[in-house]
C-alpha cells in the first residue's frame, strides 16, 4: 500500500521483458570483477566495527550496533551516498520495508507516508546531481541509464534506488545477526569453524539458509500446474515460502540442525531463476569478510540475553541481540 501510493515499481514488481532491462542497468556492479574491488572495503569496514566492539565491550546489542550497520555501509559506498546521509538511510529502510514490528515502525500510516515522501525527495535530487556532475559509482549508472533510449523517469530511478538500498542492507543485516546468534547458541559449530577457517564459504551459505532474511514472494500462477496433487490454475496467487523451502526434508539432511559444514546446500534465501538476488554476491561477500575478521579475535562470546525477532511477514530478522563477549 505504502509503495503503491507513490507508485514505486521495482525489480521485485518486474516480468521479462522489462525486468530484464531493468536489472542490465546494475548488472555489472555485482558481477565477481566488481566483487574483488569491493573485498578491500569490506574487510575494512569489518575490522572498523569489530575494533568499535572491542572497544565498546564487553557488551552490546549486535543487531542494534553492528549487525544494522555494517551492510549498510557496504551499500551505501556502491551507491556513493555520504556518510552523513547513512543515518537517514537507515531510519528510512528500517521504516518503510518488510517490517510490521510496533518496536521498529514510525507511527502512523501519515508518517510512514512522510519518511517515504522524504526519501523520494532524497533520491530525487540524487539524481540530478549524478546528471549533473557524473561519478564513478552505482547512482551515477542509474541515474544515466537509458533503455530504449529514454533516460529513467523519476519514479523509476526512486525504485532502483529504494530496492538497492533496502534489499542490500535489511536482508545482509539479518544474514550478520542470525550468523552470530547461531554460532552463540551452537558452540560446537563455533568451535569447529574457528579451528578451521577454510571451512568460511560453506559456513555463509549455512548462516544465509538457517536465517533465510526473505521469508516469502507472492507469485502469479502463469499456467495450470500440478504440485503433489493440489492444482495450481493459470492467474491464481501463490505463495513461495522461503522459510519452508530452506527446511525441507526431500533436499536437506537433518535441515533443523546447523551445521557450518553442510555441503551441498542448495538454499532458496537468494531466490530462483531471473528474479534471482542481484546482490548474492555482495550479500556473501560481506557475511564472509565480517566473520572472517571476527572469530581470530573472538577469544569467548556468550549471550547476555533473550534473542528477540522483529515481527515481519517479507523481510528480516533479529532485532536484539545481547551478547557478552571478549576481543583480543
């Protein structure tokens, strides 16, 4: 409702052939080329947030003060968006997508509708600022792109802009967060990864398949299909629940344990086929920098408290996570 108020359509909302134009825009940003240049920035942001917890501690809320954080800057560097807008950045994502949590929501339907008016207004003028005076980052490429030989109008640019910057951080936060409480509340796990960091890759994969960030699509049947015996007709919705998917028997060995190790592990967080997560890539590349750089230096780690989820229906996490811990 709030986005169909202003009418922003993204990747998300997109058929072929439109969203095959669409997604060549951003295309080659999230490419493996684009991912190495990015790897430095990464690890270096991640030794920025861990050398603030080591001095923070021995205790804090990771979601609220790493977890929430880390991503978002990632994203907001590909962008190329100052750092004293990142604040703003963050209240706008938290508020406006995937959440139903009382704890996280702006207010009422009228504020909601002025952070999302206010945020319009923000990529509005980004983009005439990247016509103006191109740079080399990801809003320039946006606000240039052409297809067919017309430029973006302003909604479409608001929309590339939006999905980036709410889909590249509030599923790679709760990725983070949902990593850490499992490796909290498995100590095996933990311990077998951090006497075997080899082991890093797969251990993303597992950290992405237990949270599963996107817990659902609504999709529109394109034909008549039969699944296990129920008859899906042409037209009807359905629902594709991620969450599920991630747990099922038929695919997974005992898919209720978490297991760092788990090889091979054909999970659904990043979607399937041509709406396949354009930013897969970015997503595992910051799970594996963020924990590659903490657990040398993790010498013990504990929770300090209840875990607690946002209440959501499409996007998200853990809100809280207390932890005690010590850094070297």
């Amino acid at each position: 409702e709030q986005q169909a108020a202003v009418g922003i359509k993204t990747l998300i909302h997109m058929d072929d052939p439109q969203h095959r134009d669409f997604r060549a825009i951003g295309a080659n940003w999230f490419r493996p080329k684009a991912m190495r240049a990015l790897k430095d920035r990464a690890d270096e942001l991640a030794v920025q947030f861990i050398d603030k917890m080591a001095a923070e501690g021995p205790e804090c809320d990771f979601v609220q003060q790493v977890a929430v954080n880390y991503p978002l800057y990632m994203i907001m560097t590909l962008l190329g968006v100052p750092e004293s807008d990142f604040a703003s950045m963050l209240r706008w994502t938290q508020e406006l997508f995937g959440s139903d949590d009382e704890e996280l929501q702006r207010g009422t339907m009228e504020e909601s509708m002025g952070a999302l008016l206010e945020m319009f207004q923000y990529f509005t003028e980004l983009t005439a600022s990247r016509r103006a005076n191109p740079t080399d980052d990801l809003a320039s490429t946006i606000a240039n792109a052409t297809i067919n030989g017309k430029p973006l109008d302003d909604i479409e640019t608001v929309s590339y802009y939006a999905i980036l910057a709410a889909a590249g951080h509030d599923t790679s936060s709760a990725s983070i967060s949902g990593g850490m409480a499992a490796l909290l509340q498995h100590p095996d796990q933990l311990a077998r990864l951090r006497s075997d960091m080899s082991l890093m890759p797969l251990a993303v994969e597992e950290m992405i398949r237990w949270t599963t960030p996107v817990k659902e699509f609504m999709r529109t049947a394109q034909r008549d299909y039969d699944l296990r015996g129920t008859r899906i007709k042409a037209g009807e919705s359905v629902l594709l629940s991620y969450v599920s998917g991630n747990r099922d028997e038929d695919v997974f060995d005992e898919p209720f344990r978490f297991d760092i190790g788990r090889d091979p592990n054909k999970h659904i967080s990043f979607g399937y086929g041509v709406h396949f997560c354009l930013g897969a890539a970015l997503a595992r590349l910051e799970v594996n920098s963020f924990f590659s750089a903490l657990l040398p230096r993790l010498e013990s780690a504990e929770l300090a408290g209840e875990p607690a989820h946002m209440a959501t229906t499409f996007v998200g996490g853990l809100k809280h996570l207390p932890i005690r811990y010590r850094l070297s």
